[in-house]
C-alpha cells in the first residue's frame, strides 16, 4: 500500500521510517533545493546524492514517476522532486502525509486520497484532512487530533538540554551559507559553524560568521551553497552531547511517527 509524504526533512523522515517499518510503501516528495538541518536523518539528502539512509532504511532519488514506481517494487522508498505533490493525482496513495512543516496548509485537501494527515500547525482535522499529529513537545506530542487543529507555532524551539532558541544556529544577513563544521563535530561557545557570504549589494561585503552560543554537538547543518535569508535556521546544536543522537531518529519525529502510523490504522483499516 503507497503512502505519500509531502516533504522528506526530519520529521517526515521520521513518519517514513515507521511507516515503511509496519510494511507501507513510501514516496516521498521535496523541493529542489531542500532545506533541511538534521540531514544525516533526512531522507531529502537524496535530492543531493541520489540516495540516502535513514537507520536502516534506504530511499532513492525518482527521476519521474515511473522510475519511483521501479524504486517502490525494488523495495526502496522513493524521492521525487515534486514540490506541488502532482503525483498524488496519478498514484493514487492510500495515504498521504503532508509533514513540509510549513506552519499552514499549502495545498492538502481531505480529497486528496482515503486518508489524509497534517503534521503540526495549520491544518483543521475534519475539514482539510481526517486527522492532524501534534508536533510541539510536551504532554501531547504525538497525539492524533480528529477534531480541530494542532498548538499553534510559538516560534520558540522546543526546550533540548535546557536550551531553547540559542541551541540554533541562524543566518545574520541574505546570502550564501558555507559550512564550516560537520554533523556529529563537537563544538565549543563562540565556536563558528559556519559563514554567509552576503548577497550583492548588502552590506557589510565581508564574509559574516556563524558562531555557536552554546556548547554541544552539532547535530544538523544546511548544504554548503544555500541560499539564506537573515535569521533563518541554518544549524542546530544538541547540548547534550550524544554524538550518536545525530545519526538516529529524534525522540519527537518518532512520536510524531507513532501518531502518523495510529491515524492511518484508524482511518483505513487494514484488518
């Protein structure tokens, strides 16, 4: 049975991960340039390099729908660069998952297919999907709403460690980010993660730095070559130092998976 994620960054990485566990068939869709941090957990790094892994579960980058179809059978999930999710019209999924995360609903409708999901903020169980997953940590994270809508977006991250909003790493100015850390690198207060090299006609010329306000891990970094925004989330740190946590799905995108899998089972039963 194909379930179709719109979106392959951690979260949705996460929901494909457990769905593919419990035998569904995963597509998932992205755009082409992804902007995900945590990209050693993100199966949107196979819009960069044809493939990517997630544990123990591989997908692989579709040119069209016909090969994602060969991908599918060959028992892989399937990337297909497809921001406007029009394979879902010609796939016909049993589900499909909008986890792009993007805060509102950017096209999801409950007739989209038998079941349809909305992770987090912005999607309305019962009116544009049969049901929508709690994403803000805490005592409901993971919960299957069918009626009404997730916690509204805070613009607080989630507290890891004691830390909060400075366990990011942001853009200072527009431009083009340039890694200089690697995912899994430890890094030290004031240690520069990076740089951004402004847009012509910002100023000031200068390359400017990324640097951390808190020690810990880095766990997710955007691609070398991005085009950013100032304050746009460019990294994330983990205080808490387990460098394996940078290669294994959160806690959070495994709650969210839960309640992923849970709606679906509710909705189209399998037995």
């Amino acid at each position: 049975m194909l379930v179709i994620i719109k979106g392959a960054g951690d979260l949705a990485s996460g929901i494909a991960l457990r769905l593919r566990h419990a035998g569904f068939s995963i597509l998932m869709t992205e755009i082409g340039r992804p902007l995900a941090v945590r990209r050693t957990v993100c199966f949107s790094e196979a819009v960069y390099k044809g493939r990517a892994a997630v544990e123990d579960v591989a997908a692989v980058l579709a040119r069209d729908e016909e090969e994602a179809r060969e991908i599918l059978d060959a028992g892989n999930a399937a990337v297909l660069v497809d921001p406007l999710a029009n394979c879902i019209k010609r796939l016909s999924p049993v589900c499909v998952i909008d986890a792009i995360m993007a805060k509102k609903n950017t096209g999801a409708s409950i007739f989209d297919a038998p079941v349809v999901i909305g992770v987090g903020p912005g999607f309305t169980a019962g009116e544009d999907c049969h049901a929508v997953i709690e994403t803000q940590r805490g005592h409901s994270l993971g919960r299957v709403i069918t009626k009404g809508s997730a916690l509204p977006n805070t613009g607080v991250p989630g507290d890891i460690g004691g830390y909060t909003a400075e366990r990011l790493l942001r853009a200072p100015v527009d431009g083009v980010f340039e890694a200089c850390a690697e995912i899994g690198d430890v890094i030290k207060k004031g240690g520069r993660a990076g740089f951004v090299r402004p847009s012509a006609g910002n100023a000031p010329a200068a390359m400017v730095e990324v640097r951390a306000e808190i020690d810990g891990v880095l766990r997710g970094i955007l691609p070398s070559g991005t085009a950013v925004h100032g304050g746009m989330k460019a990294g994330d740190i983990d205080p808490r130092c387990a460098i394996s946590h940078c290669f294994t799905v959160s806690d959070k995108a495994l709650a969210v998976a839960g309640g992923a899998l849970e709606a679906l089972l509710r909705f189209f039963p399998l037995f």
